[in-house]
C-alpha cells in the first residue's frame, strides 16, 4: 500500500521538520561525544577518578537502553510531537542538571534523566519525518537527519576539548541549551500536531524483556571494549543474547506485542537493519574512533595536527549531502550499497598502510573519499530501511532500527578495541614499541567486515526501493 497521500504535502512537512529533527538530533549525538576530553577535570571536579567517572556515562547508557523499546507505544499513545518535544525539554534540563552538578550521586541522577530522553528522541522524530515525507523526497529528509550521526562523532572530541580549555567543562553540558531552547521553539511553530492513535494496552513483559535484553547487551559491548573487560562481559553478553531470545519469543506471541516484528518480514527492512545493515553500521562506526588511535599514538601525532586530519575527514562527511540524492537517483540502492560500500571497505584498509612518510596530499585524499563513502553509505542503509515500511509499521520499524544502530555504534567500537588487545597479545613485541601494527589489524578486519557487508547487498532485488530513489532502468 502506498504512502504517497493523495494531495500535496506543505514544504514544511518535506523539508523543515526534517530540519528540526535533526537540530534535537545533533544536540544529542554531540553530547555523546563533546564530554570526552572533559573526563580529567570532570573527575577532579567530583573528587574522583577517571575509571569511577565512568557510572555516569554507563548510568547513560542503561537508560537509553530500558527507554528504547517503549519509544513507540509512548508516540502512539501521547503522539508523537508531544513525546518528541517533552524529550527535548526533558534532555535540555538534565544537560543543565549535570553542569550543576556537585557530585558524582548529582551527576550520575541527572545523566539517568538524560539518557531516558535522549532514548526517545532517535525512533519518534524519525517517526515525525516518515509521516510527513513522500517516498520521493524520503532520501532528502533522511540525509537530514543522519548528518548529526556522522557529524557530531568528528567534532563532538574537538569541541569539547576546547571548551574544557577555555570555559571548563561545565559548558559542555550548558551548551545544550540554547540548542534545546532552539529545538523546542522550532518544534512548537513548525511541526504539526498530530494525536495518538489511542490507548493500547502497554506490554509490561515484553517491556522488561527487551530492555533487559538491550541493556545487558550494551553492557556487555561497553565492557569488552575497556581494558577491563574479559569473562565477565562474556557473561553479560550471553545473559542479553538469552534475555533477547525470549524477547523474540515473547513478541511473535503476545497478543499486543510492544514492538510488531512483522515489520521484520519487509525485506529492505531487514536487510539494512540486521545483517548486512549491522555490519555495514559497525564499520562506519569503527572508522572516527580508530582515526585519532591511529595518529596520536600510532604515529605520534600531537593533538592539533591529529584534529586537523580529522577535519578533513569531517569535509568528506559533509560532501556527502550534495551526492548522495543524485547517486542514488542515477544507481538506485542495490549498486549503491554495493559498489560505494566496497570502496568504503577498501578506504578503511588503506589506513593500515598509512605511516609517516605518506604524503599529506595522499592522506587529505584519503580521508575525504573514506568520509564521503562512510557518509553515503550510511544514508542509504538508513532510507532503504524505511523504503518500503507502511504506515502501520513505522512505529516498530523505527523503535526497531534505533536498538539496532545503538548495538551497532558499541560493536564497532567494541570490535576494534577487542582486535587491537588480541594482536597486543599475540605480538607482544609490538606492545613494548608502541601499538601502530594493532591498530593496523583492527583497520584490517573492520575493512573486512565492510567488505562483506557490502557483497551480501547483491542479494537484494535490483530495483529495490526504486520508488524511493527514482532510480529508473533503462
């Protein structure tokens, strides 16, 4: 059944919301990332260390994951233009709450909060942009609002870091909220409201399975990548997978299921959020935390030269808004995903052969090509996902892909970090003259994993999600 509505949609329907999604998703997304370089004088500032810091940022975290899966219950019921808007004001005072915060208790509380809104602002504002845009301007509307994933990663460590420097890190926190204050203005005048398609009776087990389920599994994927790590994220790993298992079991059978996993039969939809979509995700968010390992303390770089590589990098992710329409216009998604999804890999792999005598025009070079396939290929897993979801299904569909992309963005990390201890530990050599052939590994295998990714996008049907990119066989 199509989604195209019979009469036309008002611009601010295609194109500003969209807009203004993507302002609430960015002041999220830089908030994961601005509060890296802060973590001394935050602890120092909290009578702590580093390591016990960390409660908060895994307080976060579990938040997200519990407050996940209801995200689409809560939009039907309430609406979503309400829940977005209440997560916004939500996330902006918590933000506000963490700068104030005089102590670790103070700050882990308000990062709770935090964490709960930022988990409900990913699915339900990809549900306002999927109801108001037509398939033909679907690919526009979601490269609106990926740029914030692929942005706020790069800059997120430079930013913060500067901050820190000259205001404290406080204001890494207190700059959410003229962001916030922006969001809720922009929110209040431009996106319609709707109302929610009312009561529906709320899954109270399939609740506590899936967020366990979630929770135990970011856990887990946290764990395994910090130098702690070993049995006991193995543990909590397996107590996901299980808690998953029955998860699944429970939501193909309940009668109101929170989540409807029918969605799971559209073929796109399953392509480009479980296998080949994971994967694919995994590789894309390996790539900007290799990056910084690979210059700074694979090749000594210092921290100004190492931000102004990743700049580059950055430039080939926003080169990405102007290319990706037409590409896919004149390709469509299958050749797409494969073709740019193997250059991706490859540009990935070639940074294990990058060293210190690589000239910097090879380098710059690099990086914007592995920028921009990064950046493309990501908007096109995320529009073909909802190519062909129906109305119905956007709910689910949405809840759905935001779990997935959350366990995609600690597995890429997780994977690297657990390649880079494996070849530490299986060269030890290379451990006492510093860590350049791990992190040469890691690249190695992340390529791999892209490649692979890549290929098992030949499966999908030639003209899949033509309507949506206007791809035409001639």
């Amino acid at each position: 059944m199509s989604s195209i509505p019979a009469s036309p949609i008002p611009l601010h329907r295609t194109r500003i919301v969209p807009a203004v999604v993507a302002v609430a998703f960015f002041m999220q997304m830089l908030d994961s990332t601005i509060i890296a370089t802060s973590l001394p004088a935050m602890a120092h500032a909290f009578s702590t260390d580093v390591v016990t810091l960390n409660i908060g940022f895994t307080a976060y975290l579990l938040a997200m994951a519990v407050f996940i899966p209801p995200a689409g219950w809560l939009a039907d019921r309430f609406g979503a233009r309400a829940v977005f808007l209440s997560a916004i004001v939500l996330f902006t005072l918590s933000s506000v709450a963490c700068g104030f915060s005089g102590s670790l208790a103070e700050f882990t509380a308000a990062r709770l909060f935090q964490g709960a809104s930022a988990a409900l602002m990913t699915p339900v504002g990809r549900q306002l942009v999927l109801r108001g845009a037509p398939k033909a301007e679907l690919v526009r509307a979601i490269a609106t609002i990926t740029w914030p994933a692929l942005i706020a990663p790069v800059i997120g460590p430079l930013i913060g870091a500067w901050i820190t420097t000259h205001a404290g890190w406080e204001w890494n926190f207190f700059i959410n909220l003229p962001l916030g204050l922006l969001g809720v203005v922009l929110v209040a005048f431009f996106v319609p409201h709707a109302p929610g398609e009312g009561p529906r009776p709320f899954d109270l087990p399939g609740f506590l399975l899936t967020s366990g389920a979630l929770a135990l599994t970011l856990a887990g994927l946290e764990l395994s990548s910090a130098s702690t790590g070993g049995a006991g994220a193995l543990a909590i790993l397996a107590a996901g997978v299980v808690a998953g298992t029955l998860a699944i079991r429970h939501l193909k059978r309940a009668p109101h299921a929170l989540l409807d996993m029918a969605v799971l039969k559209v073929p796109t939809f399953a392509f480009a959020t479980l296998s080949a979509g994971t994967a694919g995700r995994l590789a894309v968010n390996a790539t900007p935390f290799l990056l910084p390992l690979l210059f700074q303390v694979g090749l000594g770089y210092d921290a100004v030269e190492t931000g102004s590589l990743v700049l580059v990098y950055f430039l080939g992710n926003l080169l990405m808004k102007s290319v990706t329409t037409p590409a896919l216009r004149l390709f469509g998604f299958r050749s797409l995903l494969v073709v740019n999804g193997l250059v991706a890999a490859l540009t990935i792999g070639a940074f294990a052969f990058v060293d210190g005598g690589t000239p910097r025009l090879l380098l710059f070079g690099l990086l914007i090509a592995c920028g921009l396939s990064r950046s493309m290929q990501f908007t096109a897993l995320t529009t073909i996902a909802f190519a062909d979801v129906t109305p119905a299904q956007r709910s689910a569909a949405t809840t759905i892909s935001a779990m997935l992309q959350q366990l995609s963005q600690l597995l890429g990390v997780a994977v690297a970090a657990v390649v880079i201890r494996l070849a530490s530990a299986f060269f030890p050599e290379t451990a006492g003259g510093g860590m350049l052939m791990d992190i040469r590994a890691a690249f190695l295998c992340i390529a791999v994993i892209g490649f692979v990714s890549a290929l098992r996008f030949l499966a999908l049907p030639r003209d899949a999600g033509a309507e949506v990119s206007g791809h035409r066989r001639g």
